[in-house]
C-alpha cells in the first residue's frame, strides 16, 4: 500500500513538476560519468585528498564499485543526477529585465516556498570573497530596495568561504557567478573540519548562476547601476495534498568527518519535530541506505570481501579507508541492514517514528570509537527497550554470509536510482521531499520550513505555524541573538544556542569560549585557544612547518612557513643573514619557538624567522664570531699542556707525565709522572694506565691460581691420611719416637706405604 500510494503520488507530481535533468554520457567514459555524476565540490581546482580521506590501496577495483554504482546503478539503468533550481526575476533595469534560473547550493539556508526581493551588491574589491571584507565595508541596504544580494565570483577558494564572507558582510542572501560557461551545477561542501565551521554558520540562501548571465549582471553593476531582482522558491517543492512524503538517505557510520557529524547532530535535534510529524500523520518518512555492488570478477578481491555481505551483492565504503584495520565497509553495511530493519519492525506494527528513538539512542550508545559499533548486543538492547520484535528484526537481517538476495537491501539499491524526475541519490546525506532532492543546510529549521512548504496551501500542521520550532532564534537581530547579546544576567553568556523547547533558545558563552563555574556558583566564559587542539588535530596545522594563529569567536588560521633558511648552500656562505664558517654557523632556525607562540596564543609573525647567535666556542653579534681562546682559563693544573682549537680545546699532559681521569679536578683530569717516561698528552697516557691495569691482573691472575693449587694439595693430603688411617695408626705430626709398629720417614709396613711416599703414590 505504501510503494503504490508514493507511486500514484509521484505520477501526479510528475505531471505538475517537470524539471530538467542531466543524462550521463555513455558507459565506457567513466571519468566523465563521474563529473557528472557528482555536485562539484566545495572548491575551485582538483585537490588531493585529505589524509583522513586517502583512497583505499585498490584503486581501480573500488573507482569501478562506484561508478558502476553511481553510473549504471544496480540494474543498469542510466543514472541521472538532478540540479536542484530556483528562479530570480530582474524586474530593474528594463535592459535585462526577464527570469533566471539559479542552481541551489547543498549549503546555506534555501527559503523554500518563499520569496526574497532586494538589490544586487558587487563588492567595490575582492569580487571572489576569499577573505573576510574590510570593516570598513557592508552590503548597503537602501530604504525601499529590500535585501541586500551580494554577487561574487567563483574561483580561489571554497564556495562555503565565500558565502560565509559575504553573510558576515551583511548579505541577505548570495549569488556565485560561475567562472566556466556550462550548464548549472550543485555547489557542495567539503567535509573537513574547516569548511563545517563555515557550514555550520552559514544561514543565509545561496545561488550559483551561469558565467553569461553573471556577466550579464555584472557589466550593470560594475556601471554604477542598482539591478532589482526577486528570489523564488515557491515552485521549487510540488505540494499537491495534505500529506508530504518524505526520505532521509543516511549512514550508520560516525567516522566519515564534518558529514557524519552533521548527520548525527541533525537526527538528534529533528527527532521531537519528525515523531510529531509522523505521530499526526501529516508526514510519510522514509530512511533509505546507500550501498552498490561489487562487480562478479573483483568478488574475490580482499576490496570486496572487506567491504561487502551476500557474496558482493551490497557494499559500503571502508569507513576509514584502510582494509588491514579498524571497521570495515562490511560492518557499516551490517548496521545499516540493521538499521532498516528496525524501521521495518516499527513502520509493520504502526509506530514508524520508533526509528528515530533508535537511531539517537544508537549514536550515543553504539559508537566506532568506544568499540560497540557493529556488536549485536548492542543493537538489540535498544530494541528490546523500544519493544519491538526481536525475532522479525533477526529474520530481516538475515546471514550476511550467504550467497544470497537480500530483499530489502535489493529494494534500497533500486531506489537509488531514479525512475522519475526525482533523480539519482548519489550525495550523502541527502533529503528528498515530494519527489524531490532539497538543497541546503541539514539543521532542523531549514528542513522543518522545507517540509512545511511541501504542503497543500492551508493543508499545513500547526506546527508549521510555530515561528520558535522554524526560525532560527539565534539569527542575526533574532529575538534569542539579541536578548544574549544583551548580557543581562553580566556573567558573559553573550552566545546563543538553539533549543528544540519554549523558549527555543539559551543564553551560552559566545563562539571560542568556554564556560567555568567559580567555587562561588557565579560562571564566567574564558577565551579557549584553538591551536591547542588543531595542531594535532589538522594536518594543515599539524606539518613539520605549520604554524597556528589563534583569532578572537573560536576562529584560527594556520601557515605553511617557508623552508629553514640555516641550512647554508654553496650560493648562500650566510644562511639568513648569520656568521658562519666551515662547519660552524650562527644561524638557528625558530620553527619551534613560533609554534609554541601559537600555543601560547601569541601570533607566530612576531618571532623571526631565524636567530643569529655565535655557537659555543665562538663570541659575537651572530652577525660576526670570533673563536674563544679556551687555554686563557682551562688546563690549569700541574704539568697540563692546553692545545686551542676552532670552537673547542684540547688538555693534555707534559712529556713523561700521564693522565687520570679526576672529577675533583676543574678540568677533569690529572697529570702523574709516568715510570719509565711517557709520552704528552692523553693518548700516552691511556696507555701507560693500560699497561699497568693489565699487568696488575696478571699478578692477581697468578697469585690466585697458585693459592689455590697449595689449598688443593693441602685438601688432597688430609683425603689420604683418613683413608690410611683406617688400615694402620699413623705418628701424629710432630710427635717423636712413634708407637708399635710405626716408621718414621717412610718405608713400608705390612706391605703398605706411608708418609710423602704414599702421597706421591696416589
């Protein structure tokens, strides 16, 4: 009921809303399917990609995973990618006057369902925004003219800077002019941490439009000449009943950068508004999992076995990029199964919006980083809370060991491909409203307003009518923005950070701060330096050379030093400026001294580049050194002859003297007369000391050895005496005369010998 309600409902949309599409070029022209597959990322030129995001080892196996599902999606069909448009219409001057199109950005804020008229600002300078605009300069708003658009130019730096730059300027909404003449595309944001900052603050709408129309508005501009316009996004959403349907094409994994955790933060902070949405039955949502397929000859291949379940029939990317460790894209395929069949288990017994409940309780609980990601148990101890049926749950998810379909994953493969004007979902994530892919920023606010404006007119939910749950408090001249910025408790809490409850907002240290509670209750916002944590954090502020900058509401920037400039070349005998001579030089580098004047929260530019100063053994500016006669103060004791060297000396000993090593002495040393004569200086004497140590050991050696051949006689001698003793009487030492029977000296008694004779005999 549910698949032929949506495709009844996506017939008629089809019939009110026909936008234009992007057919792929034909198969064999893979590198080519892929630009046009995908939006254009959030900068200007080819980039190598991050360390985070270093391409797996088996390149040409997993680039054909993704275009094969990209491109040729998991049937074979053409993919189609769909740019997401707006129109703006020129009503001043008459000499341009018409309608536009502009292709909405996968950032910003899109006002969908809405209106935005005012005036077209080209900034006197920097025309592509790359850097923050002199203070001196904001958009002009003119009485009656409405909002002020500021146009800029692409090229140089990332489409988020820009935007962020012209919304700090004061820009009600942006246009980026195209710097290539071709059709439009969708403006996409990186996901490293330094873009998400701009993401995150960027709440203003942003267009991109063509390179001729750009010029077009432009050449106006640069005259001198107001250009009005109005912005339109009323027809860019279908909203044919009562009821919007609704998909959020997510990921299980949280270790994929800024994206992940904008997926996460979204899913927590939406959850209240979708279980409401659903639990009146104003919405029909949907979650939706991308996976593609191995190809049947890389089967085999540790990529797929790494990376794939059911034999290579659903895969998902390594999530750190590496097969040897960590998870791998086979978990995040498993959790995802898993994932869809909770919502499947609750959509079966009524209560769909149980998979909100699981997906936050999820990503709090069963985290990459504590290990729990991927275990069973930790899964099914959140469906065992939220009741649902443990045993259908096990059922759907089936053996991902088998060779084997997958029934419900087969239905989420097909579904990545369009078969309408929807077109291919091939950017994560990705919200879909009627049919239809939105464009913009993932918050609650926006994506609220976006569904709201899916809505039949006066068919909407009370909620939608709710300006706390939609609009931003926190804005610029919003009511929260403006009560905190007030400070009227004066403890600092200038901030504003939005709630999902009355009043919909809270008073919380300002951006780059951190809030500390005194032993008296009382709190204060101390300012936090961000280069304590990138320089470990970003490799961009984290190389052998970068240096950071900390700057005031959380900001930073990081610099690439140039190379170290001691080390000296034939081309250069005074490396930065410095003394130097043979090996010697006085030029230190102070890369480290300006990293920990990052740390410190000191500016990095104040410390120089190198320092000049002599090296041990040599005095002077650093600019010129001359070498220290060390034999002025050294080898001062008895018979110490002291050699003067570049940088160092030497301590020796007169001719016939040797020397000892002597810590009681200043210089370490003593000299003693040498038996028998003895060369100058220390190698003599290390060997007359030689000598004597070794001669010394032979006489203990020796005397040892005939100590013990005298103990060994003595003990042999007392063996004999007891063994005769026990066959004849033997004279005591020293006794005379002897008893019966007894011989002095030696001889024989009854056949047997006595005394030393016997001795010897044994």
């Amino acid at each position: 009921a549910h698949a032929s309600l949506s495709r009844e409902r996506a017939s008629k949309r089809r019939k009110e809303h026909s936008p234009s599409i992007i057919p792929k070029p034909p198969p064999p022209v893979l590198p080519s399917a892929a630009a046009a597959v995908m939006a254009v990322p959030n900068t200007t030129a080819a980039a190598a990609p991050s360390p985070r995001h270093q391409m797996p080892k088996n390149m040409s196996l997993l680039l054909t995973m993704l275009f094969g599902a990209l491109v040729f999606g998991p049937m074979g069909a053409e993919a189609v990618f769909r740019v997401e448009k707006a129109t703006f219409k020129v009503n001043m001057p008459s000499s341009i006057k018409g309608t536009y199109q502009m292709a909405i950005a996968n950032f910003g804020t899109p006002l969908y369902g809405a209106t935005l008229t005012g005036s077209l600002v080209y900034p006197p300078t920097d025309h592509d925004a790359c850097y923050p605009f002199p203070e001196t300069w904001k958009a002009p708003k003119f009485p009656g003219l409405g909002a002020s658009i500021i146009v800029v130019d692409r090229g140089n730096c990332p489409f988020t800077k820009k935007a962020y730059n012209s919304q700090q300027a004061g820009a009600d909404a942006v246009m980026i002019v195209d710097n290539i003449a071709e059709t439009l595309v969708t403006m996409d944001a990186g996901d490293d941490e330094e873009t998400s900052k701009y993401v995150n603050n960027i709440s203003v709408p942003v267009g991109l439009i063509t390179l001729a129309d750009g010029q077009r508005l432009e050449t106006v501009l640069g005259a001198g000449n107001k250009v009005l316009v109005m912005l339109n996004w009323t027809d860019v959403l279908p909203h044919p009943d009562e009821r919007v349907e609704w998909e959020f094409w997510t990921n299980s994994g949280d270790e994929c950068g800024a994206k992940c955790d904008a997926q996460k933060a979204f899913i927590r902070e939406f959850s209240a508004v979708a279980t409401s949405l659903e639990q009146g039955g104003y919405t029909q949502f949907t979650p939706h999992y991308v996976t593609w397929l191995c190809p049947p000859e890389y089967i085999n291949d540790p990529a797929c076995v790494s990376q794939c379940i059911n034999n290579g029939r659903y895969c998902c990317p390594d999530p750190d990029d590496d097969l040897n460790k960590g998870y791998s894209g086979r978990d995040v395929v498993i959790e995802n199964l898993r994932t869809l069949c909770v919502f499947q288990q609750a959509n079966n017994t009524g209560v769909p919006w149980k998979w909100w409940d699981y997906v936050t309780k999820f990503g709090d609980k069963c985290t990459m980083s504590s290990g729990t990601y991927g275990q069973e148990s930790c899964a099914t101890s959140i469906i065992l809370d939220l009741g649902l049926d443990i045993a259908g749950w096990r059922k759907c998810v089936g053996d991902p060991d088998l060779n084997q379909l997958n029934a419900l994953l087969d239905s989420e493969q097909a579904a990545q491909v369009s078969n309408d004007d929807r077109g291919d979902v091939t950017l994560l994530p990705t919200v879909v409203i009627n049919e239809i892919q939105y464009r913009g920023k993932l918050d609650r606010s926006s994506v609220l307003s976006s569904i709201c404006a899916g809505f039949k007119a006066g068919q909407a939910p009370e909620i939608c009518n709710d300006r706390g749950l939609i609009n931003d408090k926190c804005g610029k001249d919003a009511e929260g923005y403006l009560g905190c910025l007030a400070n009227s408790t004066g403890e600092g809490l200038t901030g504003c950070a939005v709630l999902n409850q009355w009043p919909y907002y809270q008073c919380v240290c300002p951006k780059g701060t951190n809030k500390v509670t005194k032993a008296d209750g009382s709190v204060q916002c101390e300012e936090v330096n961000e280069c304590l944590r990138v320089s470990t954090a970003m490799p961009s502020c984290s190389c052998e050379r970068c240096t950071c900058k900390d700057l005031p509401a959380g900001e930073f920037t990081c610099t690439t030093e140039p190379a170290d400039q001691c080390k000296a070349t034939a081309a250069d005998p005074n490396p930065g400026g410095c003394w130097k001579q043979d090996t010697f030089s006085a030029c230190f580098d102070n890369i480290k001294a300006k990293k920990d004047a990052g740390l410190r929260g000191q500016d990095p530019a104040v410390v120089p580049a190198v320092t000049c100063k002599c090296p041990a053994g040599w005095t002077g500016d650093g600019l010129h050194c001359v070498d220290v006669d060390e034999c002025l103060t050294k080898c001062k004791g008895d018979q110490m002859v002291c050699t003067n060297t570049p940088g160092s000396f030497t301590c020796g000993c007169s001719g016939g003297f040797a020397s000892l090593s002597d810590t009681a002495s200043p210089d370490g040393m003593k000299c003693f007369e040498a038996p028998g004569g003895g060369g100058r200086g220390g190698g003599s004497s290390l060997v007359v000391v030689l000598v004597s140590v070794i001669i010394s050991c032979i006489v203990l050696a020796g005397s040892g050895f005939l100590v013990y051949r005298w103990r060994l006689r003595s003990y042999m001698d007392q063996e004999i005496r007891a063994i005769m003793s026990q066959y004849m009487p033997l004279e005591e030492d020293g006794e005379g005369g002897g008893g019966q029977g007894s011989k002095v000296g030696g001889g024989h008694h009854n056949g047997v010998e006595t005394g030393e004779e016997m001795s010897n005999a044994v």
